[in-house]
C-alpha cells in the first residue's frame, strides 16, 4: 500500500495539475484495501493518503498556492473511505445477525429432528404391529394406506434436515473404501414393494462417503419412482474416462428441456395441468445436488420426452478392495433369526414393548429393559436407544453387557441424534448406529450385518 501511494504521489508532485487524475488512484488504492482486507486496512489506507496528501501539497509550489483545492482533495479522501468505513460495519452486523439466527435454527432443528424422530420411529413401529394382526382386507387397505403416510412424512422430514444440514455446514463426507454392492442391496431392503426396481450386480468398489452416496442413490430412486410409477427403474454403474458413474435410469414420460435445467434448484417442481397431487417439496434433488459437490462429483439428468430419463453421478474414483472390506451384503442378511438371543433396551415403554413383539415375531429371545440391565444374561445381540435418561446411554449397556459376558457382543445404537458424532464417539468394533425412525427391514438387515 506505501508503494503504490508513494507512486501515485510521485506522479502528482513532478507534474502537478497535469496528474490530477492520478489522484482517483490514492482513493482507489484505500477503498480497494479496505474492501478485499477489512476494516482495519481502509482505516490503515486513509491515514496512508491523508499523508501522501499532505506531501504533494508542501512539496509542490503549485499545489501549496491553491490551497481550496488541496483542501477539497482532502476532505474528498477521507469522507468516501469514512462513508464505506460505515458500509462495511454494517454489512459485518448484518453478517454477525445472520450468523447467529443460523445457528440458532441449526440447534432449534437438532432438538426438533430429535424430539420428532421418537414419534416417527414409534409410528412406524406400531403400524408394523398392526400389520401381524389378523385384519379384513379392508383393513389391510387401510393400514397399507397409513403405512406409505407414514413413510411420506418420513421422506419429507428427513429431506429437510437434510438441506439444512448441508447449509449450516454440519454435513462433512468422510471417505473410504466401499464396494458399491451392498450400498444397491440396502436400497433394495429400502423399496420392497416395487417390483420394477432392478440393481444390475457390480463388483465395484470406490473412494467415497457410504452415507452421502447412500442418500444420493435412495433420493434419485425415490424420484424416478414417483414420476415414473409405472415404468422398470433400472440402477448400476458405468466406467467412463477412468472413472465410475453411477446411473439411475426409468421409461418415464421424461423431462421437457425447459424444465431439465431447473430440477436441481431448490423447490423446484415440475407440475402439469391435469397432473395428479404428489408428496415432496422439491428439495430430494437438490440434495443430491448438494451431496455430489460436496464429495467432488457431478449429478447430471438427461431426458427424452416419450423415452424416459437418466441420473447420473460421475466422477466416482475407483478403488481396490481392502483386507478389512468383509462388509455383508444384503444377500445374506437373510439369514434366520430364530433363536437369536437380544438384550434390547429402550426406556420408552411403547416403543419397548412393540419392538420386543417385533423381535419375537422374528424368532428372537428377547430380553427387555427400560434401563441399565442389573443382571442380564448371555445374549447375541445388543439393542439399545442411546438416550436412557437419568445419565445413561447406549454405551453404557453395550459396556456393561461385554464386561458381564466377557465377549465383544455385537451392538445396534438406535438414536435421534446426529449419527456421525456418534459413530466417531464409539469404537467401531462390532457396533452400527442407525438414525431413528427406523423401519422393519433397516432393523433386521442391521441385525444380520452386525451379527456376521
């Protein structure tokens, strides 16, 4: 900054008038500080001009003969830089208040995604119970209907912790080695009904974040199902240019190009007249959007109206299987349960109940708690919510089930919470941690994977 004023200066002193305009570039050279390094450089460049100024003016004779100009010369570089001085304190309150209303909408959400998590998890539950019940086919209607409601609401709520998340800068990919199969065998546990769903096998693994993947994945399906109901969706990978692309393709009425180049904005939903009413909000694909920037890849929708259309997810990097990558796959969560012995631990009452009717239906020996077990028993299976009041928590049954074993029995943590602190709070070792609500088959296939 010293230079650049001492040049500027410089030009004004050997040519005097001739330079004046080189005087624009000592308010430019205060204002262009200021701006792109904060308050304290305008502050800094202001006395720097104001002292550049003043030795154009008592080393010019020129200068120093007019001085109503000299004087105006001065005033004009301190009030512009005093006028953005007030700018950028105001746009640093602006930025402060923002911050903080953020912040506090990022803990409102985390209590609200805990407190209503409960309920959903119940509700899925209890709609499971009703199901085993000797129901009329009107009945069965009925709770099919409530089932997929539930679900629904399920989608949304989860949707939009989803996007807040990502804003409040909470979400942060945590990349490993994966093989790509059993994230196509969980989507398949996801969507059981539909029989026109197909995930063509791969022996693929890649460099990415499971969850993310997993999520970007089960919202490009969710999507092609719901404006594709009545078309096959196909899912698989595809090399390209030394890289995998994952791909999500159906014979849906495609997407008009008007429309193509919006779908990833928040929101945005593509509605026709005559078309009929559908769940979402539009945010399932900008997720996905958000997701693929943050893992450094790229989500990309291609349509023919009449022919259908394809997702793709480029950019994947391929990797080579570690020794520790054993992870089952879906294909053998179908083992049978019969006979398991659970030690299940839930302080909610009802929730404690119709999940121990769940697990016996199952086959399952259960042993139930609402707390910390006194004495429990040997078992295979521990399945615990993480909060069990009264300072308790999940990790404590898991360590005082093993110590009173004196096996590394394998665990399920079932919590509202978020699941990545909580995952890298526990030791790994036998453990998998699933976000409330929980459905039947997502409980079962973790039943299966943490037992193998």
């Amino acid at each position: 900054m010293t230079l650049d004023f001492a040049t500027a200066s410089a030009g004004l002193i050997i040519n005097s008038y001739i330079m004046i305009p080189t005087y624009l570039f000592l308010v430019w050279i205060t204002l262009g500080n200021g701006m792109r390094f904060g308050l304290a450089y305008l502050i800094a460049g202001s006395i720097l001009c104001q002292a550049f100024l003043w030795l154009v003016f008592v080393s010019s004779p020129r200068w120093s003969s007019d001085v109503e100009l000299a004087f105006t010369l001065a005033l004009t570089a301190l009030v512009v830089p005093a006028f953005s001085y007030s700018l950028l304190r105001a746009k640093q309150k602006a930025e402060q208040e923002t911050a903080q209303i953020a912040a506090a909408r990022a803990r409102l959400l985390a209590q609200a995604s805990h407190d209503l998590r409960q309920p959903l998890h119940a509700m899925q539950l209890f709609v499971g119970d009703l199901r085993q019940t000797l129901l009329t086919q009107y009945q069965v209607a009925v709770v099919s209907r409530l089932e997929r409601a539930v679900g629904n609401i399920d989608s949304l709520f989860t949707t939009l912790l989803d996007i807040t998340a990502i804003y409040s800068g909470s979400v942060k990919p945590h990349l490993e080695v994966m093989a790509v199969q059993p994230v196509f065998d969980a989507l398949r546990e996801l969507f059981p009904d539909q029989l026109r769903l197909r995930f063509v096998p791969t022996g693929l693994h890649v460099l990415s974040d499971p969850v993310l993947l997993r999520t970007i994945l089960q919202n490009l399906i969710s999507n092609a199902i719901k404006y594709a109901p009545d078309s096959g969706v196909v899912v698989g990978c595809k090399r390209q240019d030394g890289r995998i692309s994952l791909v999500v393709a159906d014979r849906g009425p495609g997407i008009e190009d008007i429309h193509l180049r919006h779908v990833f904005e928040e929101f945005y939903q593509i509605r026709r007249d005559g078309d009929a009413d559908r769940s979402g909000i539009g945010l399932g694909l900008a997720v996905v959007d958000q997701f693929t920037k943050l893992l450094g890849l790229q989500a990309e929708l291609r349509s023919r109206l009449g022919h259908g259309t394809v997702a793709f997810v480029h950019g994947l990097e391929t990797a080579s299987p570690s020794a520790s990558d054993g992870k089952p796959t879906a294909a053998r969560i179908t083992s049978p349960l019969i006979g398991l012995r659970v030690i299940l631990v839930e302080d909610d009452p009802d929730l404690l109940e119709s999940t121990r009717d769940l697990l016996t239906s199952w086959g399952c020996e259960v042993q139930a708690f609402a707390s910390l077990p006194e004495n429990p028993r040997e078992c295979d299976v521990i399945i615990t919510d993480f909060d069990l009041g009264r300072g308790a928590t999940g990790a404590d049954v898991i360590d005082r089930v093993r110590a009173a074993s004196g096996v590394d029995v394998p665990a399920i943590i079932l919590t509202g919470h978020d699941r990545k602190p909580l995952v890298a709070s526990m030791d790994g070792k036998r453990q998998y941690v699933l976000k409330k609500p929980v459905t039947r088959a997502q409980l079962r296939s973790a039943i299966a994977m943490v037992r193998l």
